[in-house]
C-alpha cells in the first residue's frame, strides 16, 4: 500500500511543537547497541500543557494489551507464569496477547487459557528454508502463534534490522495470516534533538508501503529511551505521539484506518502507571516488557482498561 508523499512536517510541527522541529534528513548510519542510547539522567519535557478532555479511546478498536517476555524464564518459571495468568481475573474487554521464547512457546500454547493469545517475538521475512537460526510464519502458526512483534527497538538497534526488511517481515506474516505488532519509537538523542515525529513517520511509512491491509496490525509506540530503563514517557508525551500517529494515518492512508488501527504504547509500563496512562485519549493499550514476567502485575496492567472512560 503506498503512502501519499506530501509532507505533514509543517503541519504538525504547529499541532506538536517540542517533539519535531525543522531538520536535516535523519542520519542513516550503521546501528549502534540500544545501550549506548540509553542515559542513567533524562530531562524531558512536553510542550503541550495537557491533553483532550475525553479519555474515552479515539480508536475504535478493543483494547490490546501484550506481554513481551524478550529472552527470559525457564520451564519452572514460565509454568508458575503461566499458573497466575491462569487464576487472574481480568476484564473482558481486552484483547490479550503474549509473546514467549521461541522455545516455549509450545509449552504456554498448552496450558495457558484459551483467554490470551500467543505471539511471536520475530518472524523471517519470507517462506523458511535454509536460513540458519530463523522461524518462519508458516512454523508459528502451525504451533499455534496468531500474532508476530516485528520492529522492536532491540531488533532495529541490537541486531540491526533496517525500516525496509521490517515492512518485507510484516507484509510476508500479514499475507499469511499472522497479527503485526509492528513497533515504532525514537531513540533519546532523536528526542533532545526534535526528530521525534520524523522517526516515528519514517518507520510507519516502512510499513505503509509494504503491507497488503491494516485490518491486522497493531502499532506499538516504544521511546527507546523508556525502554526496560524505568524512564516512562508521560502520560502527556505519550498522548502527543499518539495523536500524530493516528493523524499520520488518517492524512496518508485513511480516516477508517486511523480509526481501527489500535495505537498502543510500550516503554516501562507497569502496575502502578497503566492506569493514567489508559485514560489518554488516544492510548488504546500497551505492550509490556518486564511487567508482564509478574503474573499478578500484568493482570493490573491488563484491568487498567477501566481507566478508559469519558470524563465526568
């Protein structure tokens, strides 16, 4: 699906200032580690003084919340995991997905209820073969997966996925009946430095020019600055981005789209956040990394949706 080509910089710079500014194209060096990216001491800020008045969900969608579980647990621990997200009473309303290690997968599969889904962490970008180390679609749904991450920061900035491979890896699952979590977010300097929207559009547009159908597609915005460091955007911050994103989508691809496309945030999330963070307008779930390893905080995380009401 290609993506109309005119610029909205000048537009939304007026409706978002502080996060984009005018600016040289991004610099497309070699990808450094996400830990070179990531300061012990972040001062940011949001222009806009607040948000909306309504916080019911912009998006029309039901709220999607997804556990990350990245390299983590072993049989023992995921069995216990499993066993809390088994006994937790969560709120009906919430489409519920989470990713394992490839390795377990199988075992969640068969024993975690029927309520939550199961995701992949990565997908190749086309039919397996010969092609040492990778999973393909076709592999994980025959193991059950209904869902792929692809995009995460650690993917793009650890293992050095670029913009394009990704959208090929999300157009190949789509085609074959996988969901796309496709992730999107800024590293901590591309914040300071104002190319914030620039970032997050460059790698929409990736996608966009890509996949066959935004029917099945979740977008996840993840700062990389937020990222397992226990830095959480605002409420506020993470409002903004939403709002351009959706816009993003309603002026290049279509209001319907904009509408139905679920905009979730990832970045330190956790019990004691979710809940303010659920009432911005435009927040229509999260993706969860370490959080969502505590069965009993997850569950908080996944009944904040109660949070997602009008104001009185």
């Amino acid at each position: 699906m290609a993506v109309a080509s005119t610029s909205l910089a000048s537009q939304l710079s007026a409706q978002f200032s502080g996060l984009r500014r005018s600016s040289p194209k991004l610099d497309h060096s070699q990808p450094q580690t996400l830990f070179q990216h990531v300061h012990s001491h972040i001062r940011l800020s949001s222009s806009r003084k607040g948000c909306r008045g309504v916080v019911s969900m912009a998006g029309s969608g039901k709220f999607f919340v997804g556990g990350n579980w990245k390299c983590n647990g072993t049989k023992d621990t995921i069995s216990k995991l499993v066993s809390d997200l088994n006994s937790a009473k969560l709120e009906a309303d919430v489409d519920v997905v989470v990713a394992p290690p490839f390795v377990y997968i199988d075992q969640v599969k068969n024993t975690l209820t029927d309520r939550i889904e199961i995701s992949a962490q990565n997908s190749w970008v086309g039919k397996g073969g010969a092609f040492t180390g990778e999973i393909s679609v076709e592999q994980l749904k025959d193991i059950g997966c209904k869902w792929v991450i692809l995009g995460h920061s650690e993917r793009r900035h650890v293992i050095g996925e670029v913009d394009q491979f990704i959208g090929k890896k999300a157009a190949y699952a789509l085609t074959e009946g996988l969901g796309v979590i496709a992730c999107i977010g800024e590293k901590l300097e591309e914040r300071e430095a104002g190319k914030t929207f620039d970032v997050c559009f460059q790698q929409l547009k990736a996608f966009a020019d890509a996949v066959p159908s935004w029917e099945n597609v979740v977008i996840a915005y993840e700062p990389v600055w937020a990222i397992g460091t226990g830095k959480v955007a605002s409420p506020a911050q993470a409002q903004e981005v939403h709002a351009a994103v959706r816009d993003w989508l309603k002026k290049n691809i279509s209001a319907e789209v904009a509408s139905k496309t679920r905009i979730i945030y990832g970045g330190s999330v956790n019990g004691g956040n979710s809940a303010e963070l659920a009432k911005q307008e435009d927040i229509d779930g999260f993706l969860v990394g370490g959080a969502s390893l505590k069965g009993p905080e997850f569950a908080t995380i996944i009944n904040s949706v109660t949070s997602k009401k009008v104001a009185a």
